[in-house]
C-alpha cells in the first residue's frame, strides 16, 4: 500500500511517522512550494512530487494535511481518481463542501477517513467507554476544554486567516464538536459566542459553544487561543444521573518540570505533555491502515467528520448572527 | 445593634447566626418564622427568643433584619421591614421576579432604610483581590469569562429550593446571581442578552424544576460569559460544590476557584460530622448521608459570609450605601428571568 502526504508541517510530519510504523509505503509527499518536500521525502526515502495529479499516480492512498480550504478540492480529485483518502480535520471548510467529499469517495467506492484524533487519546477513550457501560448514568451536562495559545507558523500563518481556517470555531474547537457529539449523541441546537465576533482586532480569540443533543443532554465547549505559550490545556467534565467523570490534563500530567528557564523557545502548535507507550496519532493511523486492509470500520467515521463540519459551522454562524442555530437530526456512525 | 430574622428557611440563617455571634455589641432580638415549628426549632437550637408573627418580631424595634426565608416570600417581608422603618439584609436572589424585585428596592428606597442584598462572592478574599488587580490595570482587558457554580442538589429538608413558586426556578435562579453579580461587579457594566438551555435529566425523578443548566451572557462592550450552573455534583461529591471562573483577557487568563482552599480527608467518614465552617455556601454534605465514604473536602479559606455580614453592620453604623446593594440585587434577578425568557423562546433575549 503507497501512501501519498499532502503538506509537510506539523500534521504531515506527524502523520509519516506514524504511517512508517505501519507496513504501508510512504510511496511521497506533495508541499508548497514543491521544494519543501525534498528533505522530509528524503527522510523517508519516498519521492518529492511537484503536482497532486504526480502524487495521486504514485499512490494508492493520499493522506491530505494540507491547511483546511485546500481539503475539499484535493479530496474530490484523489477519489475521482480511485484513491483512498485521508483527511486531516476538519474535513472542509464549509458543509457543502464536506458534502461534496463524501459523495465523491461514495460515487468512486473509496475510503474516506476524517482524522479526528481527539478519540485516539486515551483520556477521552477512557470517558467514552465509562459513558457506553453506564457508569454516570445518563449524561446530563457536559463541559470540554481545550486551551492554548495562538497557533504559530513560521511563514504565511493560514491558522489565523479565517478564510482558510475557519478560526478558533472550526479549526480548535472541531475536537470537543467531535466528542462532546460522540458522547452525548446528535446535536439539535448551537449557540456560540467568540472574541474576534466583536473585536476583530484581539491579538487572542476564545470561543464558548453551548449544545442541545437531541437526548436533552447539554454540552458546552470552550476552546481557547488566548493564553501565553507553551500552555496546552485540555480538560472534561461530563456530568450523569448516576456520577461524573473529571479529566484535567495538567492536574493528571505525570511529570512536573521546575527548571530555571534558559532561552526556551515554545513550539508552534501546542501539543499535550502526557506521554505514553504509543502516540494517539500512531493509533490513528495503525487503524485507518487495518480499516484499508480489512475493510472494517474505523473508530471514528467520515460521517462523523462531516457532523462535526456541521456543528462547526453553525458555531460560526451563531457567533456571526448571534442566533442560536437550529440543526436537522443527522444520520451518524461512529462506534 | 439589635438584629433579627425573618423566616429560617433558607440554610444560610444557621451560617448568619454564627457569623453574628462572633461580632461584639451584636444582640440578636430573636426569630420569627411563617413556619412556626421551623422557626421554633431554629430559636431552641440557638438559644433565641421565637416570636409567633413578623410583627411583634419587628415591634421589639430591631435596626435590621436578615431575611432568610423561601425566596417568593422575600418581597413581603421585605415590604414589612421597610414599612418598619428597619434596615434590611435580605438573602439571594432578591426576589423570585423583576416585577417582585423592584417594589422591594422602591420600598426601601421610599422609607430611606439600607436594602443589602447577600452576595457572599463580593467578600471572597480570592474574588476579590483579581478585581482589585484587573481594576488597576495589571491583568489586561476582559474579553470573556467561562464559568461554573455547581452543586449537589438541595437536600429534602430544604425542599423549597426545588419548588417552583417558592423558589422561583431551579438550578437557575439559586446559582446563577451569585456570577451575574461578580462578573457585573468586575466589569462595572450590566448584561445585555442572556441566553439560556437547560434540561432535567440529574434527579429527574425527585424534582420538577430545571436540574442541569448553561447559560450564556453579553455585556455592554461585546465581552460574554457562560455559567454552567447545574446541580450536577453527586452524593460523593467530596463538598456542597462551588464556583469558580476563569477570566480571559488580551493578555491571557486568571482562574479563580473561590473554595479551593481546602483540605482532602481521606478515610475518615466522621471527620466532616458537624465541623463544616459557616464559610460553605450550603453545607449539604451532612444532610447527604451517602456522601461521607469518599474523600471530603475541609474548607479553610477566609470566611466570606463573615465579612458580608459586619459590612452590613458597619453601613448601618455609618449610615451609608452598602458595597451590595438592592439594585444589584435586581440586575441580577433581570438576568435570571432573561435566562428563563431565553429558555421559553429558544433565542437569545435582550435585557
């Protein structure tokens, strides 16, 4: 199995590390400018393309890490051409457009798979499976957080253009849709509120989205591009008739470091500091490759990508308008 | 300083009563209560005269009254004291409505007497020293708050809490004027629209009312807030359950827990038996039997009750405007009948 990489930034990057833990082949990878692609190819001992219809010829499965208005354009072409895709999240920028994808990979009978790799953490796993085996009863309230500082990049920052990102709404807080939607099931209504809705020019953006799930259940989800770096913060409290389950990564993070500071430089996207035996992102990827292989299902499904595309974008409406957003009941998978 | 209180309905009396008797030149008259064998209780267990009606409590000529009794009735009461000419420290929220809320500052108002409304969160040693510090500058501008005031539900003997006419609402109206009110208090401007969701699905079974709650607030200049404001914490919940925030500025963000300040117990199921401080903003822990086993948690903040009630003394004493008043009492029940507005419409509701 030939793998395809589309964009060698941080997700890209990630993803051939894990892709090489599989036995697929990272057959190339595809950045811009072209040249970008040389050394991580090399790395990789895989061949740097210049045009996607280049990389889609090499491969059988293209894995898209592209930023986010590029998704909908390179996920139709690959399937149109009989590949597989992965798809980094959010799946599009737009619902149409998340639409379009699915039909695309339908009509060409190809995989799709939307990585959303929030439920690959073991924390959220963990909730989950609490949650389907009743141990808090029936979840009532719920509350995610995912708290961190403005995403940086080193030239042409397209996390910060909403354009193409989306913003806080869709591109942070697209995780917790996910979750919070995976918990408590489908969603009917969204209100959001965000800081750049009313003051464009904030240096940091923070975003509040209260859910009403079709079960009754009420999630609220805060994501957060507004503290000073290196914090990343991510926590839960999901609230039943019969208990509640509490995560807080800096309360649970294993390791506490007090050294005096030299010159530290914080990374450019702010990542969790549990580790563990095997990454989320390897677990991600290992299941995408045994789905390709055994046509099995994965544990979180392109029909799932796409509700969280629509939860997120009735956010952004909802932050726009200042409306709560009524959603039509959707059909979803998901395990 | 003559004192006394109308009703003990409210589990917030037995808190007072301590916090009064540890204040020199304080002589509390007595009680009355509507509820005469609760309010009998309430005397015995408090060595208190008991008196059988509001109006012989109120012809023993007290300079003020705290008013604790089931919130429908705090306008009634309220009317009294006032026609009485006597000063008035009355429990939150201020009354079960706007309509109730504003004839109770109008009568104060009117008979030139000291409405207080108990806002315990306005003496937090913690709340307060983060807006000492965002006023001066060093915390950056507000661009929003995320926040919680949560608890176990009130416990059977205090039933009211969860009755509708008596307490004017659910999990709302008992948790959300305390944050209204901070957040008011820190930003120096009043909500706009509020926006509101709630459910029933926590102790669906033993109640009418709204158990689980998220509502969201607008402030004039566009900075916006949430409470989750639900009873959702468990019998095994290790306290009554509390109110925290974390408040986001252009230059990051404070997280304020303002009943951190506790020892874990682990192991010792008598530990907590009657040594709950009067700081607690319920202690229903005691009233749970079931929620001894686990760990507990053993506040030793700075006592907030305590320092709200000597604010109300020392405003009488010097005859000025208490840091709480009425008026904040009534923006925050404004905001509290928004919310349950937005909850029947489904949209968000201009105040």
């Amino acid at each position: 199995m030939k793998i395809g990489i589309i964009g060698t930034g941080f997700m890209g990057t990630t993803h051939a590390g894990a892709w090489v833990k599989t036995g697929a082949n990272i057959a190339g990878f595809l950045a811009d400018p072209p040249s970008e692609a040389e050394p991580i190819a090399k790395r990789y001992g895989a061949k740097p393309y210049s045009t996607l219809a280049e990389l889609i010829q090499a491969t059988d499965v293209v894995d898209i890490c592209s930023p986010t208005h590029l998704h909908a354009q390179m996920a139709t072409t690959a399937a149109k051409a009989g590949r597989h895709v992965v798809c980094e999240k959010p799946l599009a920028l737009t619902v149409a457009q998340g639409e379009t994808i699915l039909e695309a990979c339908r009509e060409a009978n190809v995989k799709l798979f939307v990585a959303h790799v929030v439920r690959y953490f073991p924390e959220y796993a963990l909730a989950a499976s609490q949650v389907r085996a009743g141990k808090i009863g029936k979840v009532a309230t719920a509350e995610y957080r995912r708290l961190s500082y403005r995403p940086k990049k080193p030239v042409g920052n397209w996390f910060l253009d909403e354009e193409k990102s989306g913003g806080i709404l869709l591109d942070l807080m697209i995780h917790d849709f996910d979750i919070a939607r995976w918990i408590a099931g489908e969603v009917v209504s969204v209100y959001a509120k965000k800081v750049s809705s009313f003051n464009k020019d904030s240096p940091s953006d923070y975003g509040q989205v209260i859910l009403i799930h079709a079960s009754g259940a009420l999630s609220h989800i805060s994501g957060a591009w507004a503290y000073p770096p290196p914090v990343f913060r991510t926590g839960f409290e999901i609230a039943g008739d019969g208990g509640l389950i509490r995560h807080d990564s800096e309360a649970e993070s294993p390791i506490e470091v007090s050294l005096r500071q030299g010159k530290g430089e914080a990374p450019d996207v702010g990542l969790p500091a549990s580790p563990l035996a095997e990454s989320p992102y390897d677990l991600e990827i290992a299941d995408f490759y045994r789905c390709l292989q055994k046509g099995t299902d994965p544990l979180v499904c392109a029909e799932d990508g796409l509700a969280a595309l629509k939860i997120a974008c009735a956010a952004m409406e909802s932050a726009r308008t200042g409306k709560a957003i009524t959603l039509l009941q959707q059909k979803g998978g998901g395990r | 300083m003559k004192l006394a209180f109308m009703s003990a309905a409210h589990v917030h009396a037995d808190a007072y009563v301590s916090c009064l008797k540890s204040i020199p030149d304080v002589e509390i008259l007595g009680i009355a209560d509507h509820d005469a064998e609760r309010g009998k209780a309430f005397a015995s267990r408090y060595g208190l005269p008991f008196f059988e009606n509001y109006d012989a409590l109120l012809a023993q000529k007290p300079d003020g009254v705290l008013i604790t009794s089931e919130n429908s009735y705090h306008k009634a009461l309220s009317l009294k004291a006032a026609e009485a000419g006597v000063h008035i420290l009355c429990e939150k929220p201020l009354a079960t409505n706007v309509k109730d809320a504003t004839a109770i500052v109008r009568a104060a108002r009117e008979a030139k007497i000291l409405l207080m409304t108990a806002f315990p969160m306005r003496f937090s040693v913690p709340v307060r020293g983060v807006r000492d510090e965002l006023l001066q500058g060093k915390l950056g501008n507000p661009l929003c708050f995320n926040a919680s005031n949560q608890g176990q539900l009130p416990p059977k003997d205090r039933a009211w809490f969860t009755d509708p006419v008596l307490a004017g609402g659910g999990a709302i109206i008992d948790h959300v004027v305390h944050l209204a009110d901070v957040m008011r208090w820190y930003l120096g401007m009043e909500v706009v629209e509020v926006y509101a969701a709630t459910n029933r699905i926590f102790h669906a079974h033993e109640v009418k009312i709204e158990t689980g709650a998220m509502v969201s607030l607008q402030f004039e200049s566009g900075v916006f807030a949430t409470i989750n404001c639900s009873w959702s914490r468990p019998s095994t919940w290790p306290s009554w359950g509390g109110l925290s925030f974390d408040l986001i500025t252009d230059r990051g963000a404070v997280h304020v827990d303002a009943f951190k300040q506790n020892l874990t117990v682990f192991g010792a199921p008598s530990a907590h038996q009657g040594s709950a401080p009067a700081t607690e903003d319920h202690d229903w822990s005691s009233a749970h039997g079931d929620g001894g086993s686990g760990p507990r948690w053993l506040y030793w903040g700075s006592d907030s009750n305590q320092m709200m009630i000597e604010e109300f003394i020392t405003a009488i004493h010097e005859r000025r405007t208490p840091l709480v008043t009425g008026e904040d009492g009534l923006h925050a029940v404004q905001i509290v009948e928004a919310a349950y507005r937005s909850i029947q419409a489904g949209r968000p509701i201009r105040i």
